[in-house]
C-alpha cells in the first residue's frame, strides 16, 4: 500500500482533475434523474388517475389559449357522449389548478387537483395510501388531503389550517395573478406515488368558491369495455374537435419517447466522458509504471506484483473519492437549493433532495465504470523488464 499511496501523491494533478471531473458528472446524474423526472411526474399524474378503460377530453391548446373547459362546453360534450349511452360507464370532471402554500413563515409551490368524489372515490382509492388522517369524501366542504412531503416541507398535520394563494390558469407564467387565498383544514396526509411533490386534493364541489369558477381542466370519460373505447375514439375525436377539444392520448408515447431519449443522450454523455478520462488516466499511469521498472526489478517485482500494485492504486483512488464524492453532494443537496421547473406548466420550483442512499446508487455507475476499465486495462498491458 505504501507504493500506491506514494504513486496517488506523486500524481496527485491528474487524481484531482478526475476527481472534479466524477463530482460534476455524479451531480449532473442526480440532477437529471429528478428534474427530468418532475416533468415525468407531472405530465403522467392525470393518467394515473384514470383507468385503462377510460379517455381524458381536455383543450386543444393549438385551436385556442384556454385551458378551461366552461359549462356551455360542459354541456356540448355530454350531447355528444349521449350518442355513445350505452357503451359509457360514467363521466368524471377534474380541475388542476396550482399556488402558493403557507403555514406561517413556511410556503412552497403546489400542485392541486379537484376531484368529483362521488364518481371518483376509486380512482382516489387506488391513486394514493393514507398516512394519517381520513380520505376526503364528498361532505368535506374546505377540506383537504396533502402529500407527505407537503406536510414535511410546511410542517402540517391532522387537522392543522393550511393558507392556499391560488394563482390564475389561464394567466402569464411570467406575470402569474392571485384569484383567491382561502385557509383549508388537513383532513389527511398520504403516500404520494412519486417522490418529492407537493400535492393537494380537494373536492371539486368547493372549487366554484377557492376558484371563483365552474370551469374545468378534463372530462374523464370511463367506458366499460377497453374495446368499447378503441373503437368509438377516432368518431368522437372528430365530434369533439369543432368545439376545441381533443382526446389526449393516455400513454403520451412520443412525448415520453422524446424526454426518454433526452435521459439516455445524459447518460451517454457521462458514460463517454467516464471512458474518456479513465483510459486518459490508465495510459498515463502505466508510462509512469515504466519509468518505475528499474524499482521493481530491484525488489524482485513479478508482473503479477506490479499488477496487484496497480489494482490497489485503482481502488484506493476510486474508493476514497466515491466516499468524498457522496458527502460532498450531500451535502449541497442539503442546502435544499431551488432550481426552475422549465418543463412544467405549474411553473413551481424544484427542491432536489435525494436521500444518501440514492445519492450512493447514482453516483457509484461512474466510479465502478472508472475501476473496471482500469482494472481491465492493466491486465492486458504488457511491462517489460529489460
């Protein structure tokens, strides 16, 4: 060990440039996994609320600014649906609507979803687990249910008085105008599915007074056959379209695609840049390893010793620096910094703030990478001792 920790040292500019380096791609990891997920999150929990039997009739934001479905609207739609009776379940309405949480001197940005409890108490049921507390029903008025990191972040618990600024839908994101500030009851804390995101439901029948508006954000319509929905789709897309509506697509294929491709590209990119400087550094190190031969030959070194020396140095480096590198972001995460949420159409902050565990998972991939080509590149490296 003494001839590796002298080797570290003497080559100490080149370990402390690859380590820097492995810093910066182990942040940018994490960073990527949670801001690229925030979008994911978002875009995909209308859909889980829904079932598989079921289509979301929401704006066509190409044919028009709004994103409000209003009661005339309301009405056409159920015109139309009466053409397909029969093969409907029932019709469900949602509202999504996004502000400003405070409990004292603590706040934090929300997502909020209005839910039509009535008709859909089992999407609930099955969208979210109850921590503390009970799940709303349809008598409770200026009630609310949060997600745990909510209650966390603001402090809240059962039956504690929440502070809500409710922010205009249809308003400039960079000029975001307040609608209404109402106080809510918390009448349950839950699990949410997805990590780190600050979400309220609240029951749609109190939405005309928190929203000072009847408008709705999404028709769910849930048919009782999956068949029955594939084959009246494309018809009533068509019926739906001459009122500046449109049938979103559940599984968002491209959408997903796309933001899947864009994780992958980040990835490939930091993987190239962990090959890049571990062949750079393993290259340099065993020029250096010839300019120790006369040394080895000396002690009566066999290319197995120099080998072993060389495998100790690799995990010595990428050890201690794996272990620097965790506290470190660690530590930076911990200063719970905000960064913009460019992909969202709430235009919330994200707080990244991921636990040392996963801290571990998604910075290790860079050191073992590291190790791993080291290890293979001084195995079949040949040292000559004349």
């Amino acid at each position: 060990m003494r001839f590796s920790l002298k080797s570290i040292a003497q080559n100490r500019g080149l370990y402390i440039s690859t380590f820097l380096t492995f810093l910066v791609l182990a942040y940018l990891t994490i960073f990527s996994k949670y801001w690229i997920g925030e979008y994911l999150t978002l875009t995909t929990a209308q859909k889980d609320l829904i079932s598989k039997e079921s289509l979301i009739i929401k704006k066509d934001i190409l044919t028009t600014n709004s994103q409000s479905i209003n009661i005339t609207e309301i009405q056409n739609i159920v015109k139309i649906l009466g053409d397909y009776d029969s093969l409907i379940k029932k019709v469900i309405y949602r509202v999504e609507f996004s502000g400003l949480a405070k409990n004292g001197d603590l706040e934090t940005g929300f997502q909020g979803f209005g839910l039509d409890l009535k008709r859909d108490e089992n999407s609930l049921n099955r969208y979210i687990q109850i921590d503390k507390g009970e799940i709303l029903t349809d008598t409770s008025n200026n009630s609310i249910i949060i997600s745990k990191t909510m209650a966390t972040k603001l402090k809240l618990d059962i039956n504690d008085s929440l502070e809500v600024v409710v922010l205009n839908r249809e308003s400039d994101e960079d000029n975001e105008d307040v609608i209404n500030i109402a106080s809510l009851k918390v009448n349950g804390i839950f699990n949410e599915v997805f990590e780190n995101r600050n979400t309220l439901f609240i029951s749609i029948r109190f939405l005309d007074y928190l929203l000072k508006t009847s408008d709705v954000n999404s028709v769910i319509v849930e048919f009782y056959l999956q068949d029955d929905l594939k084959r009246v789709k494309d018809d009533l897309n068509q019926k739906i379209a001459s009122l500046n509506l449109k049938i979103e697509n559940q599984s968002n294929d491209i959408e997903l695609k796309v933001i899947q491709d864009i994780v992958n590209s980040i990835y490939i990119f930091i993987l190239f840049f962990v090959i890049v400087l571990a062949y750079r550094d393993v290259k340099i190190l065993i020029d250096k390893r010839r300019e120790d031969m006369k040394v080895f030959i000396h002690y009566h070194w066999s290319k197995f010793d120099i080998y072993l020396l060389n495998i100790e140095e690799s995990f010595i480096f990428n050890i201690s620096a794996f272990i620097v590198t965790v506290i470190i972001l660690k530590l930076i995460f911990a200063m719970d910094i905000s960064y913009p949420s460019i992909f969202t159409t709430f235009n919330l902050d994200i707080h990244i703030s991921p636990t040392i565990v996963e801290i571990i998972i998604y910075s290790s991939p860079i050191f073992i990478v590291n190790l791993l080509i080291q290890i293979t590149t001084y195995f079949l490296v040949k040292f000559k001792r004349d």
